[in-house]
C-alpha cells in the first residue's frame, strides 16, 4: 500500500465511526519491484487475539561490528518511504527497507501500534549479541498530531538497521531465512543528490492572514476561554529537482547535533524536544517552552539568554508545559524528579527554555481503566504506551490541552499531518525514545520535488502577533537551510 493509497483509505472513514483497525504488512524487500503486501487479522488489544501474523519466520539479528563512521552517511536511497534515522551527537539509529509495516488511524492509533508491535515482537526469532539500547528487533514510528489527521500512524521494522552508542557499533538484519548469513555487506549508497533553487509560497494561510488569525486567539484567552495556543503555520518548499532525503538528513545532523535529526515514513527534522525515553525502568522527558531568536552575535545573545530567562510570560509558558506534563506522566511513574526552573537551551537558530523531567516507572499499575497495553505489567508501560500518555503535550497543543487543540484546529485551517505528533523508535522490551515532531517537513508523496514544512509558537494572553510570525519564521530556519 502506498502512503496514497493509505491516505485515501482514511479519509474514507466517516467523522465518529470506531478508529481503523491496525493494519499489518510484510512488505517485499526494497530491491524488490513487487507491491503486494499480506495483511494479518485484527490486532486490537481490545478484541480477539491476533492470527498469525506477517513477522512470524522472520530472524532477526544484531552482531557488533567496527566503527561505521557517519551513520547518515550509509542510507543507500533517498526513499522516503523507507529510510530511517534517529541520530543525536553522531550516535543513534539508521536503517532501510521495509520488513514489516503497522499502520494504524483514529484516536487510539498508539496504543493500538503499541499492542500491534508487542504481537510483533513476540512472533520474531531474535538473536542480539550486542545488548545495547536500539539493538534487536526495532521499529521506528511516526503519528499524527491529530486524531482525526488521515495521517494516522506508522511503525516498520526496517531490513537494515545501522546502530552506535558509547563507541560500540552494530549491524541488525531481518530475514526469512532460518540460516541468515553470517558475514554482514553494507551497500554502497547511491550518489547523494542537491535539491537544487528552491521556492516557497505560503501554506494554508499567508504570514498576513496567520498573524491575523494569532491575534484572534489572543484575544480568545484574554477572554478567559484557554491559557495558551501553540499556533502552527506551514510553508510549502519546491525545489527544482527531486528532493534527497539524505541531503537534508545530512544537513540536520551537522547543523544541529544536539538536536535528535530523525525520518521515518516522508517526515523529516532535527527536533530539539524529547517525549519521552524509557530505557532500563527509567522514564526522561525534555520539556521546551518559552523560545527568543539568536543573533549570531554571542555577547548579544548571552544577553538575550538572561532575558528570556527572567521573562514573565515566557516562564508563565513554560510552568504550563512543565505541569501538563507532570500530571500526564505521574500515574505512570512510581517516583518523579522536576526541575524547580528551567536552564536555557542554546541552538543555532534560538533559544529555549528547557526543563528535564525524570520519573521510575511504575511495573504495577493500579489504573487499568486508563491505560491499556502489552506491558501494563513485568516491565511496566513501554516507551509508546508513555508517548500515547502524554501526547499532545502543552508544549505543542496548549492549556488546558482539549480546549485548546480545538481552537488551534479552527484557528489553523490545516491538517497538522504528523508535524508536532510522537516520532522515534521501540525495541522489541518496549525501551525506546519518542521525539516531538518538530522542526520538521513532510516530504510529497506524490511530488517529489515538494516538501511542506512546519512551524509553531506558543500563544499566550502577553503574546504579540507579529513577534510570533518571527519567532515561527526562526524555528522555520533548520528546514530552509538544509534545504540549501
């Protein structure tokens, strides 16, 4: 099924009827010019147990190799559909091809790839020699922010997953063969291609008519109705020839390495803002919210930096964040650390204030009723399950986050797709990291030279449009440039 295909699909259910069931595929390998897949019975935790399912037979396999070098640097293609990256400070996870492919849709599109992926991960053979996060069986993952999005959601385990952490290197093969090969081949990539001069036009409103629309907003929580609007606004990107996911991929993971530079399924960016990670019992999120340019000038920017550090309505933004995500996480965690202030994170294109928030995850929960998942027990909600939890934060959605996704759903008229929603990777023991979608550009699916990019800014009753649209047009300034 192809991303249009699946798109189409979804748009085909009616407002209110029960979200799509997940779908489950074993997609032919991707030298292969074969576009039959084989779907699996309902995997829904709530109904029947799934049949058999499109993993079952396939070998999975982690060995530690020698050092790869730069791990964007091995994707062979710029296929969209089929090239992966989670990356941070040279260090993550890459991969290609398509093994196997969970797509889900509706409000429970995480939850339900979460309970898919466990049924997954129980039919793969799996052998890991190297034990280390991002190892074994992986699947990386995109949704979209909205539940009514014909977004929707993806996991694939790739064929190929290319890993590096703490100096140690390995390689991870699916096959259907029992006797999978013992010597590991890394293809050579193909040549990387330039975009080419590149134009914008506006998105679904002007930079006019969006600062119009951030004034109407302000003007909504002045009037008491919500406490803060994250505002986004998008700019359509066209190059002149077809665009290289790798290109940009490159460009992200250069400029900014302390940012995770992620793809998975045609969404590309280097965000700066973690969900959430679990690994080893411990759950970690990066909350971000309160943001000033940079000028390129340090003195001027040290200076900046203290502003925002002293700002009324920036540190009014960020407590909202910070509390939407502590009431979200707390009934997952047995224990939880928080930050009394934020520090502020320096990138090359802004500022942030930036909280880390720390919590033990609970292996016994006592709240069935709000939460369903393979790992209710033993090791306790997996990283997903987290993501689920806490998605939309009020970094991305606002306070309180019902009333305000409704109105920035009005406000924006636009599909967010998965701009602002979960993007990263699980392992086959439910460790992993989820990222928040931003910073990012959703790659055409049916123009190859075309790539829409996103931007948003949290509104607040002391916001000022015109500062917003410039803050929107610095956040919109790592996808622009790795455009170039």
């Amino acid at each position: 099924m192809t991303r249009s295909e699946h798109d189409a699909a979804a748009r085909a259910v009616a407002p209110g009827e029960p979200s799509p069931r997940p779908r489950l595929a074993a997609v032919p390998p991707v030298a292969s010019a074969a576009t039959s897949v084989l779907t699996s019975p309902d995997l829904r935790p709530q109904l029947r147990p799934a049949g058999p399912s499109a993993a079952g037979g396939l070998r999975v396999r982690s060995v530690e190799v020698d050092d790869v070098g730069d791990l964007v640097a091995l994707l062979p293609t710029p296929d969209p559909a089929s090239t992966f990256s989670w990356v941070r400070h040279g260090e993550g996870i890459v991969g290609w091809g398509q093994a196997v492919r969970i797509e889900t849709a509706g409000a429970d599109r995480i939850r339900d790839a979460d309970v898919a992926w466990a049924r997954v991960a129980e039919a793969l053979d799996v052998e890991d020699e190297v034990g280390l996060p991002g190892s074994g069986a992986v699947a990386f993952g995109s949704f979209s922010f909205s539940p009514d999005s014909p977004a929707g959601g993806a996991l694939v385990l790739p064929q190929v997953v290319v890993g590096r952490r703490d100096g140690r290197c390995w390689v991870t093969t699916v096959s259907a063969d029992a006797a999978a090969p013992d010597a590991v081949r890394l293809p050579v990539p193909s040549p990387v291609a330039a975009p080419g001069p590149v134009t914008y036009s506006d998105g679904s409103l002007t930079s006019d008519g969006w600062s119009r629309a951030v004034a109407e907003v302000v003007g909504r929580i002045r009037a008491g109705e919500v406490e803060k609007v994250v505002m986004a606004r998008d700019v359509v990107a066209t190059a002149a020839g077809p665009l290289d996911l790798r290109h940009l991929l490159r460009r992200l993971a250069t400029d900014y390495p302390s940012c995770w530079t992620f793809a998975v399924d045609h969404l590309v960016g280097a965000t700066p803002e973690l969900l959430v990670r679990r690994e080893k019992g411990l759950a970690a999120s990066r909350v971000l919210a309160g943001t000033i340019r940079r000028t390129g000038d340090d003195a001027d920017d040290l200076r900046r930096a203290a502003t925002l550090a002293r700002s009324s309505k920036d540190l009014a933004e960020h407590r909202l964040a910070v509390a939407s995500l502590v009431r979200a996480l707390r009934p997952y965690c047995a224990s939880m650390n928080v930050p009394e202030a934020p520090f502020v994170l320096h990138l090359p294109n802004v500022m942030h204030l930036a909280s880390d928030v720390t919590g033990v995850v609970a292996h016994d929960l006592g709240h069935p009723s709000t939460f369903r998942s393979h790992t209710t027990g033993g090791n306790g909600p997996s990283s997903l399950a987290l993501a689920a939890a806490l998605h939309p934060t009020a970094a991305v959605g606002g306070t309180p986050t019902r009333e305000a996704t409704a109105i920035l759903a009005e406000a924006e008229r636009m599909d967010r797709g998965r701009y602002a929603g979960p993007v990263g990777w699980i392992g086959a023991d439910g460790d992993g990291e989820w990222g928040i979608g931003l910073r990012s550009g959703e790659l055409s699916a049916d123009d190859p030279r075309q790539v829409r990019l996103f931007a948003g800014c949290g509104v607040v009753a002391a916001s000022d449009p015109a500062a917003e649209l410039a803050e929107s047009e610095a956040k919109l300034r790592p996808m622009r440039e790795a455009l170039s």
